[in-house]
C-alpha cells in the first residue's frame, strides 16, 4: 500500500536523517511565481513540494499551480488539503490527513469521506496522516474548528499523535500554524517523538536556521516550511533552514 512518494520520503529520510519540504499556498501565488518559487526550493536541497492553504482556492488556479510545479521543478508534489476543493488531478500524492484536534466530524472524516473517491479517479497516492494543531493554531486552527493543543501541554499532544499512529496514520504532523510567532517548541517535539514510531513531521512559524535546528534535534522528521518562501529570498531561506537540518545529527 506504500506508494512511490511515500517511499521516496521514507527513502530520503533513512539516508539524510530529516528532510525539508516546501509548502506553496496557491491563493498567495501565480503559476509562475510558484514554479520559480519550487525551482529554488530544489535548488536549496528541499526533498517536495507540497500545495495548500487554509482557506478557499478555485481548482482551475490549483491546478494551474500544481502544473507549473510540475513543469519546472520535477519535484514530488503532494497536495496539503484544507478541503475536497484542494484536490488536483495534476499532483502526484496527497496528505490524506484528519485533523485529530477538531469538534467537527467534516474534519475528522466527513471532507475525508467526500474527496476519496476523487483520489481514486485522479490515481493520487493517499498517504495517511494525523494532523495536530497546537499553539495557538493559526487560520488552520479556526477554519478547522480545532482546540488547539497548548504549548505547555506536550503529553495531551503525544496521546493524540498515537493514537493516530494506531489507527493506521503512517505520518503525524505538528501544526503550530503558518506564521505562527512562535514553533513548536522542542518539548512538545520530543515528547511526541518518544511516543510515536511513525516519522514527525513538525511546521508553523520555523524562519531561521537555529529553529529548523532546534525542531529537529528534538525529533522532528520532516521540517516543512511555507511563509519564509512567499518573500524574494526564497533561495537563501530555504537554504539557510535545510544547512540548519543537515547539521543537526
Ligand atoms: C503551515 O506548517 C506550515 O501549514 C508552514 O508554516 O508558513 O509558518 O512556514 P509557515
């Protein structure tokens, strides 16, 4: 059931530890913008791109950004949806992700139950995910309807991560939210990973090399940054935060 882009990440991170992934929001881009914007990002040593934003995009634009990805950078592109409208026929994989902190049942398996069938036409490669928002949750937070897990609560954190993983998750990700002010802090990232088997993905608010550092000296697997790549220096940026996650074990 593992599929070619899961393997590709699992692959990437048995040989470099943690791996780094670039998140394009296609409400805040255009075609071209995105495909330079992944361009460098490849250039800088980021391991996929991932396509999402929390709020409503038109599928004609998604899929127009997800093809220029497509068409330049020759990345893995893996959908990040908010929703069923965040699913493109053009990319390769999707999170096929819960959000494990939501009052709403939409978010826990109702988008869940409307956009399958869609990924089985489109042949997307599912991978499941837990996704758990924390801090003070950002726009994620609100348009997920989720109670956010409080920085200061890592062990409330770690027993939904596993409870994820035992209900089959193959990935857990730690939201602090895009921009958050502050990331998940290293705590909260270790008391995760001591619990889980499965890889952590840690993202919100991480700018600075010292930060992506930090994130994965606690534990964390994958690093996925989407904010500091919206500006002119993406290049420097991403490349900064990736020497920040080679040197770090
Ligand atoms: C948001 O975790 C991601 O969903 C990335 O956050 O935009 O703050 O890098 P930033």
């Amino acid at each position: 059931m593992v599929g070619h882009v899961e393997r590709y990440l699992l692959e990437k991170m048995e040989a470099e530890n943690s791996i780094h992934l670039t998140l394009i929001d296609p409400e805040k881009v255009t075609p071209p913008q995105a495909s330079s914007i992944a361009v460098k990002a490849k250039l800088s040593g980021t391991s996929a791109i991932m396509v999402g934003g929390s709020t409503f995009v038109s599928t004609k634009h998604l899929d127009s950004v997800v093809k220029a990805i497509k068409r330049t950078a020759k990345l893995p592109v893996i959908l990040f949806p908010n929703n069923v409208t965040g699913i493109s026929r053009y990319a390769d994989a999707i999170w096929f992700m819960s959000l494990l902190n939501s009052v709403d049942p939409y978010f826990l398996v109702g988008a869940q139950i409307l956009g399958a069938p869609m990924v089985k036409k489109y042949r997307l490669e599912p991978i499941p995910m837990g996704y758990i928002i924390v801090g003070d949750g950002g726009t994620a937070g609100i348009v997920g309807k989720a109670v956010p897990i409080p920085y200061n609560k890592p062990e409330l954190a770690a027993a939904h991560a596993l409870a994820g993983q035992y209900l089959g998750m193959r990935f857990i990700y730690l939201e602090g939210g895009s921009g958050a002010r502050k990331p998940v802090p290293p705590e909260m990232i270790r008391t995760v990973k001591n619990y889980i088997d499965v890889p952590l993905i840690v993202g919100g608010g991480i700018k600075t090399r010292k930060q992506a550092l930090t994130a994965v000296a606690a534990g964390a697997d994958i690093i996925v940054t989407g904010n500091i790549v919206e500006n002119r220096e993406v290049k420097d940026k991403v490349s900064e935060i990736i020497k920040g996650i080679k040197g770090s074990r």
